[in-house]
C-alpha cells in the first residue's frame, strides 16, 4: 500500500484505515492519505482519532499516515490526479480523475463541470448500486446512461449491491434483448480485478 485517495467519510469507505498500521510497521515512509481538508479533519476527530493521538492508542500502535489536504491537481509517481467534486444524494464528495482513468463511486449526481472533464477516457469506474433507484447512489440504469454519455473505451461498475448477480448482470450487459445492454465494453468490477492502464 503505497497511497490512499479518499472519496468522503463514509464508513464504508474508511473501514480500512485502521489496518494501515499494518503496512506502515513495515515501512520507512508514512503512508500519505489525500482528501478534502475538512474530510481529513473528520477522519483524525470523529472516527479514528486513538489512531493519531498517543495518550488514546494503548497496544495497537500509531498508525505512520501522513493526511495530505487537497488543493487542485498533483503529480502522485509521475501520475497526475485531479480531484472530481461530484455528488452522493446531497453530499459534495471526490471521485478522481488518473491519467486517463476516472473513478466515481458513491454517486448519485455528476456536475456538468466535472462531466466535461469525463470525455475520452480510457477507463471509467463508476459506482452502480443496484437495479433500482436510490437517493444517494446511481443504479444500473443511470450508471449506462453515464456510460453512453460519455463514452469511455472501458467502463467498470463498482460499489455494487448483494442482490445484483455478477453473471447475469454481465451477460445482460451484452445481451441485445436486455434492457442493459450497452454497445460499449462495460462490465462490472470485481475484488481482485486488476486494471492495465
């Protein structure tokens, strides 16, 4: 694990950040985690606070993490990142923007500003909940609906819900007779996958 770029505060989302300890034992460098400024604030304060503060942490140890507060685009090992305001039902969080890659997960509206800067990518991760609407997250449907919009040479849907069967969503998204069939590559992402950028 080398960095960490954090979308917003969601606890499923940041779960893992307590097992950074783990990774930065082993290191001479802290592990950098780059966010908005008032995210970050939230993470040290509210949810993982034992993690930074020695008087709390009593056994497992301080986690070596260096919060980094975004301020526009950065190089990241040669890689430039641009940080994507988009929306999770009323909340502004951050998808980002790698090279030629996006990724969007947790959203359920994309600022025309933000989509101008979506055209021509190689690969789109977009985050599909499931088949039916949410508030907060875009389903299947919306998720292609992006997809045809901007037309990306490969997109993946991640953040997908248990009641959405991984077989048969990708063959739908090919089927001609399914209502989620794309003439664009789209499949859905998997724990593991490995992306060639």
């Amino acid at each position: 694990m080398d960095h960490v770029l954090l979308t917003h505060t969601h606890f499923d989302h940041v779960a893992g950040i307590d097992d950074l300890r783990v990774f930065t034992s082993r290191r001479r460098e802290s592990i950098p985690v780059f966010g908005r400024q008032d995210h970050l604030a939230y993470l040290r304060t509210y949810i993982y606070h034992y993690l930074f503060d020695p008087k709390v942490q009593k056994g497992g140890g301080i986690a070596d993490i260096d919060l980094v507060a975004l301020n526009g685009r950065f190089l990241l090992e040669g890689v430039l990142i641009e940080p994507l305001p988009v929306y999770h039902g009323s909340m502004e969080i951050l998808g980002y923007k790698f090279g030629n890659c996006a990724y969007l997960s947790d959203v359920s509206k994309i600022p025309n500003a933000t989509l101008q800067k979506l055209y021509g990518l190689d690969v789109l991760i977009l985050g599909a909940l499931r088949h039916t609407k949410h508030p907060t997250h875009f389903n299947i449907s919306q998720a292609l609906a992006v997809v045809s919009e901007l037309e990306p040479k490969r997109s993946y849907f991640t953040h997908i819900c248990h009641d959405v069967f991984h077989e048969e969503v990708e063959k739908d998204l090919s089927d001609p007779d399914s209502p989620y069939c794309s003439s664009l590559e789209v499949h859905l992402a998997y724990d593991g996958l490995k992306l060639a950028l």
